[in-house]
C-alpha cells in the first residue's frame, strides 16, 4: 500500500507514536516512500514534539535532497485534519496486530514463545477508545458549572502547602511527573504526600512499586501517616498499625512487583476505580513494544495521561540524569531517558534538587518545571512556577515547609 498520504497526519507526535510501528513500507516496492517516512523517524529521534509541514520539508530537502519535491508536493496537498484518515490507522494498525497475534500463536504452537507475547497483542488489539452513548465528547457546560467542578471544589490536597498554593489540587485527568537524583528523597516525598492524601481519598489510592522492597515501602507510608519514628512505632505495633487502618480506611492499595505489567495495572484500576495512582517508576513498567526507547518511554507516559483521565490523577516517579547531580534546581532537560517525551504527557513536572553544600543535608529544592494544573481559589498565580527549599526529615518519613 502506497502510504503516502498518510505521512501528514504523522506530525502529530501523539499519532506517529500511536501509529508509526505498524506502517511497513517495502522498500524495494516504495524505495522513495520508504526513506520519506525514515526522514520522519529520523526527526523524531531527535525532537519528541509535533512538527509542521514546513519542519518535515526543510528536513526532506537537505537530507534526501530535490528528488524528493514531487512528494512534498503531495503531502502538501492533503489535509490536515478530518476523522477519515485517522480511521484508516487505526485499521493499518488492527490488521498489523491481527496479523502479529497469528505469528505468536503460531510460534507458541511451535514452542517458540510464551504467553506473555500473545496476552500483550491481544490486550492492545482488543483496547478500543468507545465513548459510552450516555456520555458526550464536547465539553457542553457552562461557565459557572466549568468553575465549580474544575477549581471552587477541591481535589486531593497536599500536606506541604508551598504545592497547594504552586500547583494546587490533584484532580482526576491530571498526570504529573516527580524526579530526582538517587537517594534524594523520592520515595519519602511519595511517602509524606500519599499519607496525607489518604485520608481524603473516597476511593483506594494504588501504588504501583517496582523500585525498594514493599514492606519498607509500607512501614515508610505508616511512619509518615502517623509522623513518628521507626523507634515510636516499634514501642506499640498493633496500636499504630489499627490506628492507621482505622483513620485511613485500608485506603491505600500498594502493589509489589518488580515486573509490573500494563496489564496487570488495568485489571487494578478497573476493579478498584482508585482515587490516585502511583508509579515508582513507571518507566519500568512492562509491556509496551517500542524498539526505540524514546519511543518506548513516549508510549507508557502517554498510557499513563490515559489512566489519569479515566480513572483519577496520576503520579509517575522518574530518575533524574547525570547531569542534575548535586544541582539545586532541577529542570526539564535533566529528567532521565527522553527528550522531550515525558515532558510533553505530564501537566505538572516537579524536580527535587539536592546540593552537596555542607549544613545543607536536609534541605530538597522544588523546581516547578511545568504546571498546566487549574489549581484552587487559594492558590497564587505567582507560584506557579515557584522555587521552593523544604525541610526533608528521614526520621519519620516526611517532608516540611521552611
């Protein structure tokens, strides 16, 4: 099939990493077309953002050179938007994957692969984005309705009150990216949050961990929930631990897995509808089949904005490079492992900085990178891509405003 047409509506990033897998052009068929949509990868590999026709030709021109005009002409011509073309991906991509579910179940008939494969492509040719006939996709309410619902009610609120008045409420729909350097806090800033969040939650709050051991994880949450040290907790155990259940509700759900599957995440949220998800780290959860680990990591953010939309907002851990060590403020261009990938999915970005200064070993600096957030009626517009130095106190597993 002659794809050219459909390279136009690939400068979309969110459909070229939708879709782009499973276009497969000949190239001693389409010898030209085939180095048109390398073009593409090409550009990609390197800018994770939408692109415009303008970007795609300037690129074609000076890479693959004037034999190529003729083609730029054509994809000039088509348009940009209109659900028809967007129909025929989403069919390429059903076919492609129709026809890899028959490759593995012949290659497991063969004992050649394991089940794993086949559960994976059957889940994603199975997914189909449906609206429901009581539901409507235009946003039809007024302004007063918009207000009420999006920032005068409250969502989950933070204990630190530097964020409620930077980023304001979590709200379902809203993803939102934490990192840092190893051993900075990640863990214990997730800690301090989640506890506190649980006891506003209406529904369980999943934490998805594949990072340090669960039981640790969870005496961190119960110390952090009560704001005590591990000493005062061991001096009455079965106290604190019917305390805790009883003020929180068991409303807090962690999930210990080192090979945590996106399947196994879905069948979690459906049956418990959760309040707020949590991934420490979500870039290792498993099941997304991109070769390209750009590509790869665009797909499991971009999954995970999804969770965040159906069920309620999400949190995602991440590392942060080499280059955010020992640095007080952390930006966008030190998050591990993209480009411009994960930044693009997430509402909110918040770096935890930590410098080697001496005196300054419990101190954490706040960047606000990003935040798309509405926030609340008490939060302040000057905060919202605030600077903030905090208090990290390991001892009872939370952190403080200074």
């Amino acid at each position: 099939m002659n794809y050219i047409y459909l390279i136009k509506y690939l400068f979309s990033y969110a459909n070229y990493v939708k879709y782009r897998e499973f276009i497969k052009v000949d190239k001693q068929v389409h010898k030209e077309l085939f180095f048109l949509y390398k073009a593409l990868d090409s550009i990609y590999e390197r800018f994770q953002q939408d692109i415009t026709y303008e970007d795609y030709a300037l690129w074609v021109q000076v890479n693959l050179g004037k034999d190529y005009e003729v083609f730029l002409k054509i994809i000039e011509k088509q348009d940009q938007v209109g659900l028809f073309p967007l129909e025929i991906l989403d069919q390429i991509k059903k076919k492609e994957l129709a026809y890899l579910l028959s490759q593995s179940f012949l290659n497991y008939a063969e004992g050649r692969e394991n089940t794993d494969e086949i559960k994976n492509l059957l889940q994603e040719y199975e997914e189909d984005q449906v609206i429901k006939e009581d539901e409507s996709p235009f946003v039809e309410q007024s302004l007063r309705d918009i207000y009420e619902h999006s920032i005068k009610e409250q969502g989950l609120r933070w204990r630190l009150q530097s964020l409620n008045r930077s980023l304001g409420s979590l709200r379902k729909g809203d993803f939102g990216v934490i990192f840092a350097r190893p051993e900075t806090g990640k863990t214990t800033f997730l800690a301090s949050e989640v506890s506190y969040f649980v006891r506003q939650a209406k529904s369980p709050i999943i934490w998805f961990n594949n990072e340090e051991d669960g039981k640790k994880v969870k005496f961190r949450i119960i110390q952090a929930f009560h704001g005590l040290t591990k000493e005062e907790l061991s001096s009455n155990l079965d106290y604190y631990d019917e305390l805790y259940i009883a003020e929180s509700g068991n409303n807090l759900k962690l999930y210990d897995n080192a090979s945590i599957h996106k399947h196994k995440v879905e069948e979690l949220c459906k049956q418990y509808n959760p309040s707020l998800i949590v991934f420490d780290q979500l870039s290792k959860v498993k099941g997304f089949t991109n070769d390209r680990d750009d590509l790869r990591l665009g797909s499991i953010f971009a999954w995970a904005r999804e969770l965040a939309k159906t069920y309620g907002p999400t949190i995602a851990v991440n590392q942060a490079d080499a280059s955010g060590e020992g640095k007080k403020y952390l930006n966008m261009d030190n998050v591990a492992g993209a480009k411009t990938a994960i930044q693009a999915e997430a509402d909110w970005i918040l770096g935890i900085g930590k410098t080697h200064d001496p005196g300054f070993e419990f101190i954490r600096h706040f960047n606000i990178s990003k935040n798309k957030l509405a926030g609340d009626e008490d939060t302040e517009e000057g905060m919202r891509h605030a600077k903030i130095d905090v208090l990290i106190k390991p001892t009872i597993a939370r952190y403080r405003d200074l």
